[in-house]
C-alpha cells in the first residue's frame, strides 16, 4: 500500500477530510505520495500517522506526545509550525489538545 492509497483509505472513513491541510503535510514532511508504507522510517510513519489524525476534522482532536519518533528537528518543526497552522493547538504536558475553533 502507498500512502497515498492510505491517507484514502483512512479518509473514507472520515465525514470531512481537510485536503489542504494534506497536501501541505506531506510537502512540509517530504513524503512521496506514491512510496510503499512499508518502506517508510519509523520517522516517516510517525508522519503519515499524524496527517491522519490532523486532517480529519474533528471537534476534538487529542494528541498524546505526537512528535515521539521524529527526529528532534522535525517534532519541533511539527509542534511549532505544522499543527499551529492547521489547527489552533493548546500544549499541556507534551500533549496537545485541538478544539474545533
């Protein structure tokens, strides 16, 4: 499977499926849409895995140590700028909470 058939996949699942905020994730991560999932990093799996709890759009989105296998550069990259940008995040504890604004 790639991740682009498994950012699909997941997206049928979901009412509503921010395409922009896909987009840019995987351009600001650097993922080939068309690359298989299990040639991926722990890293870049960790990514995708984020693009896919963040581009749902949810009421409520919790998200527990979300840069934990990421490199230290791309988990500050991520919590600064990434999810700042597409959802207004409130840090608690390593954790982030996302309410629907």
């Amino acid at each position: 499977m790639t991740i682009r058939e498994t950012l699909d996949y997941l997206a049928s699942f979901r009412d509503n499926w921010n395409v922009k905020t896909e987009r840019e994730l995987l351009k600001r991560f650097r993922l080939e849409p068309a690359q298989r999932t299990g040639d991926l990093s722990k890293g870049q799996r960790t990514q995708v895995a984020l693009i896919a709890a963040v581009c749902p759009e949810t009421d409520l989105l919790v998200l527990d140590e979300p840069t934990s296998g990421l490199d230290r550069s791309s988990g500050a990259n991520l919590s600064r700028r990434s999810l700042a940008r597409t959802r207004r995040g409130i840090p608690i504890a390593g954790r982030f909470l996302f309410p629907r604004t």
